[in-house]
C-alpha cells in the first residue's frame, strides 16, 4: 500500500468528528450516570478520566485536519494514542460496574455502552483496522473477564457471547478494509492514468515540450494569473529550411535537430516562460515582460542562440530562425488575437528576407487582408483569361539584333486595374498557386516562341517551388511538345537561392531538361551567395548581372570593375553576360565596354505583348534585310534602339483577348 492510498485511508478516521462527538457525549453521560447511580469514588475517577479523554479527542478531530502539511502518520499515531485511550477507560468503566456490583441498571448502562461502542468502531475506524480490533479488545477483554468470574449463569453466557462477538466483529472490519483499499487504490490507479493521460495529450512527444492543447492551457493561466500592468509577449519562431534537413538527412536527425532547438530554446528563455511546439518546425513562447527592450532583447538572444551551428552526429547543420513577436495588451486584449497578431509578423519576417525578428504592427492586418483577396483571386485568374505574358527582347549588344526574348507574366484585374507582378508573385509561391501559373506561363510563352524565327530563344523565370514539384521537368517538356519548339530554344532562369539548397531534386531537374537540350542561366548573378562552383557544377550558358549593378544607386568605379571581371570569366567559359535594367545609352555603352554581351531594359524596349513581339522581329527583319553588314555595326556613341510604344499605350486586355480569338 503506497502513501497515497495510507494517506486517504488515514483522513477516513478524520471524516466524520459528528460521529466521534455523539459517541463521545454518550460515553459521558452514560458513564457520569453509572457514578452517580453507585456512588463510589473508582467509578467517580473511572467517569473523570473517561469524559477528559473523550473530550480531547473531539478538539483533536477538529483541529488537527486543518493543519497543513501534517504528516498522515502522524495523524495516524495521534488518533490511534486517543482511540487507545478512551476504549481503555470506557472499558475499565463497564468493567468496574460488573466487579463492584453496583446497581443492575448503572451496571447494563455501562455493558451495553461498551458493546455498542466496540460494534460501531469496527465499521467507523475499518479504515485502519489494526485501530479498531485495538479498541474492541481494549474495549470487550475486561469486560469478559469481568462477566467471566461471576457465579452467575447469565454472566457467564454473556461473556462467552461477547467473546465470539470479537472475531465477527474483526472479520467484518478486514472485509470493509480490503473494500475500501481496493476502492482506493482503483480510483488512485484511474487518477493516475488520466493524469497521464492528459499529460501526454499536452505535450509534445518529440521534443518533450507542450503542444497546442499544453499551450493553450497554459496561455489561459498565465494570462489569469497576469499582473494588472504587466505584459504577456507572444514570441512564434519558424526554423527557415527546416524541410530541407528532412529530406536529406531523414526524419530521425530532424527530430534531433527539433529536440536541441528545444533544449536551447529551455536554456535561453525565462524560468516562468511557456514553452510550445506549436507544430512542425514552429515554436510558441509565452512570458511575462515589463518593457518593449526586454522583449527585443530576449529576442535577440533566442535568435542568436538558435542560428549557432548545430552538430548531429557527423552533420554540421546551421539552421536559421524566423520570429514574430505580439504583446498583450499592446496588441490585443485576448490570446486569440495576439497569436494572430504574432502569426502576422512572423509572415513578415519570412517576407523581408527570413532571420529576422519583427513586432507585429497593425498594417500586417491590411496587408493579409489584401495578399487574401489576392489569393482567392488569383486562383480564378486563369480561368478568366486575366493573365498575359508579356515579352521583352534581350538584345545583342554588338549587333543589335533581338537575340531572345524574357517572358513575363501581367495580370489585368477587371476591376482593380494591372497588378504588379511583386504583388501577386509571391502570394501564388506561399500557396502553392505559383507551380500552376509556372507551368501557364511556360506552356503559353512556348506557343508564341514557336512562331518565331529559329534563331530567337526563349528566357522563362522558374520558382523554386517549380523546379521542386514532382514532375516539373516532364511538365516542361510536355508543353515544348505541344508547343512544337525545338528545346534548344528554351532557356530557363534559375537564382542563386534555388542552389544553396544543395537539393537532389534540383540536380535531378537540370540533369534531365540539359540532357533533352534545354539550356539554362544563372539569373540576379551578385546578388546572393555567389558561388563560382555553381559554374563549374551547372550546365549554365548565360549569367545575368543583376540590375543593381547596372542601374543601382551604388553604381560607380567598383560595379564596373565586377561587371569587367564577370564579363572576363564569361568569355574565357564560353558564356554570355547580360546586363539587365538598361535605361540610357550611357549605361548601355559602359556595359558594353566591360564585355558584357547581351543587354535587357527599357532603352530598348518594355516588355510587350505578343503580336508586339511579332511586330518587333518584323520590323528587324525588315531593317536588316535593307541594311548591309557594314551599317549594322554601330560605335560608342551609337547604339540601335528598337523603338517601341510607351506603356500608356499598350492596347486594353480585353481588346487583346478579342484580338487573339478573331
């Protein structure tokens, strides 16, 4: 039998002081009535001493419970001590009536007494039976040897039936016992299952702390328990690339990398936070703050401590952290708005370019409600013929002639206008539209580049998301077969992001379109974590220096020394350099001069529709059918300019779609 059963068993003694009080009275009056009756001094004393002892046990019932923290043996020792006491001298008392023979009513008033105390005490103390068979034998043995040694026959039956009564009576109090242990120990037993039971439904079994249930039981008290003028702050952290550990590592070490994280998450946060694994690869922390700098500060620290590089075994794994961060009641006055409300940063921080920490602001709330409406929108976009590709030449800065065109994507909202592409781009990629809509653009822009002359290519920007899906290079060839476009003619933009990841799908994706002849460029070269051995490794036939170096704010001596080495680098590999954001003849002529190839902006040319397009090669073919070779070259001060209409005056989407269906 554990404390705990001892313990309840114990506290049954204490239970009912009414029961104790009434026997307690009784014994009293009985046994001051049975003095008075004789008269005799013994009984007097017998009576004095009875009704003390029996007093002090009802003040002990009532006190001693309300004590805290007492010990359940020692309860145990204290009830047992009164119990023993006053059985003896009630006992004593029946007994001194039965040898001094004393009147016949003071003498049945006391054995009566006594029987019907030791009947009543093996059911009421049957909690801790070795207190009650102690008080019937301390209680019934005198008596019946008292009864024993009297002359007359009735005594004599009367003790031999208070002596079987003793046995019946234990035999009953070990049955109610084992009745109440049993009791107990099966509801001690449930309690114990549903505390674990509901322990384990609140907590996380990889990493050992709460899940959503824990968090949100523990978020209702803390914020219960929150102190009038103190703050709760919300911290959700993302692990950025968390997937990627997954997928090549396997899902054993990624949830070693979960458990450390955890573990350093425990380390840095306060003794009182409220530690979530909110699901995945996110993570809740709920803690009490005074001012806005503890809370950036703590911040800091848990994003410090979680980016330090981390190492599984032979693997040496950095991971990077994004936080949202939402305080109440700074930001709401209820945990379900807060979480929103740090739900929302976090977004933010992944949008401004992930390790990052970022308190919520109440813009974010106007801009989910706009990027939803986008989403909803976006998926019905196809359907209503909303979308377009557009074209942009991407011109030989030698010759001028159209070598390539870019493919790019507008979209024509019948109510809202045009939408930038920085707009809906990146809602389509965090929904998963962006591999639909890749494919569109891919399959479209191939239908027009089929009607192309030969030597004209065709550039389209693939997401990361698109090279990622399953399927994705046979997607691409499907729509060049359909198309009827030689692959050749096909050149897919991939960024420097796409291959940090270091992914086999990746790898898997080039090997296949380059094997089937489509040609590849690395685009926004300088912009990332530059990499020459993405050169050597990659099939790439064209590098495209970012904008930034062309037409940037910080465009000057040093950009034109990078655009000179890359150029270098590029020929010596047998590769073409495009300059991209070409504005002014200057900017064409400087670029030029560094070795650059191949030149894309608007001081040639917008992106354009597609009979736009088709006018362009028109119009070149012309020209250059007239011109000789030698009025084709251009010098420095000159450059050829395909000349085409301004924005303003792109025809109307909806005179497009009349246009192309007619």
């Amino acid at each position: 039998m554990d404390d705990q059963v001892r313990a309840i068993l114990v506290s049954t003694l204490y239970t009912q002081p009414a029961s104790l009080a009434i026997g307690a009275a009784c014994g009293i009056v009985t046994s001051l009535t049975a003095a008075r009756v004789s008269d005799m001094p013994q009984l007097y004393l017998a009576a004095y001493t009875l009704s003390a002892v029996a007093l002090l046990r009802v003040a002990a019932s009532l006190i001693l419970p309300r004590l805290r923290n007492t010990n359940a043996r020692v309860l145990e020792f204290i009830y047992e001590l009164g119990a023993y006491s006053y059985s003896t001298a009630i006992g004593m008392m029946a007994t001194l009536t039965v040898l001094y023979k004393v009147p016949p009513v003071a003498e049945t008033l006391m054995v009566a007494n006594a029987i019907g105390y030791a009947v009543g005490i093996a059911a009421r103390n049957a909690g801790r039976p070795a207190i009650a068979i102690g008080q019937m034998i301390l209680t019934l043995t005198p008596v019946c040897i008292a009864l024993a040694m009297r002359s007359e026959i009735a005594a004599k039956v009367l003790a031999f039936s208070i002596t079987l009564l003793l046995p019946a009576m234990t035999s009953i109090t070990m049955n109610v016992f084992k009745t109440l242990r049993d009791s107990i120990s099966a509801a001690e037993t449930s309690q114990r299952l549903a505390d674990k039971m509901q322990h384990l439904a609140r907590t996380d079994v990889v990493t050992g702390l709460h899940n959503r249930a824990g968090l949100n039981h523990q978020l209702v008290e803390k914020l219960m328990d929150l102190e009038p003028g103190r703050r709760l702050a919300l911290f959700w952290l993302d692990l950025d690339k968390f997937k990627e550990v997954n997928d090549t590592l396997g899902h054993q070490v990624g949830d070693r990398l979960l458990c450390e994280v955890a573990a350093r998450l425990r380390k840095q946060s306060p003794a009182d936070a409220c530690i979530a694994r909110f699901g995945g690869d996110e993570f809740i922390i709920a803690c009490e703050a005074d001012a806005r700098e503890d809370i950036q500060r703590l911040a800091d620290e848990l994003l410090a401590e979680i980016i330090r590089p981390i190492r599984i075994d032979n693997d040496r794994l950095e991971v990077g952290c994004s936080i949202g961060i939402a305080v109440l009641p700074d930001d709401g006055t209820d945990l379900e708005t807060v979480l929103q409300g740090a739900d929302l940063a976090l977004f933010q921080s992944k949008v401004n370019g992930r390790k990052q920490v970022t308190f919520f602001d109440a813009a974010m709330t106007r801009a989910l409600v706009r990027r939803r409406e986008i989403e909803a929108e976006l998926r019905l976009a196809l359907q209503r013929d909303e979308l377009s590709v557009f074209f942009q030449p991407l011109i030989d800065l030698n010759t001028g002639r159209i070598r390539a065109f870019e493919t790019l994507v507008r979209w024509f909202h019948p109510e809202k206008g045009e939408l930038r592409p920085d707009e809906f781009i990146p809602v389509a990629e965090e929904c998963g539209a962006i591999i639909t809509l890749g494919n569109w653009i891919t399959a479209q822009a191939a239908k027009v580049a089929a009607t192309w002359p030969d030597h004209v290519t065709l550039a389209v920007n693939l997401s990361p998301l698109q090279i990622k899906a399953p399927g994705a290079a046979l997607g691409i060839l499907n729509a060049l077969r359909e198309a009827k476009l030689d692959p050749t003619r096909l050149e897919l933009e991939i960024t420097e992001t796409v291959l940090l990841e270091h992914s086999p799908n990746t790898d898997a994706f080039i090997k296949q379109l380059s094997e089937a002849g489509v040609r590849f460029a690395l685009d926004d070269f300088g912009t990332g974590y530059s990499s020459l051995g993405y050169l050597d490794k990659y099939p790439f036939k064209k590098i495209k220096i970012d904008r930034s170096f062309v037409s940037g704010i910080n465009v000057g001596t040093t950009s034109t020394a990078i655009i000179r080495a890359v150029s270098g680098m590029g020929q010596s590999l047998g590769m073409e350099i495009v300059a991209e954001g070409l504005e002014t003849l200057e900017q064409v002529q400087a670029v030029r001069q560094a070795g650059c190839t191949l030149g894309q902006g608007w001081y040639f040319s917008r992106a354009v529709p597609d009979y736009l397009a088709a006018m362009l090669l028109a119009q070149e073919a012309r020209r250059f059918d007239e011109d000789t070779p030698a009025a084709i070259e251009t010098s420095d001060e000159s450059m050829p300019r395909i000349v085409t209409p301004p924005a303003t005056t792109l025809p109307d989407p909806d005179k497009q779609r009349r246009r192309r269906s007619a």
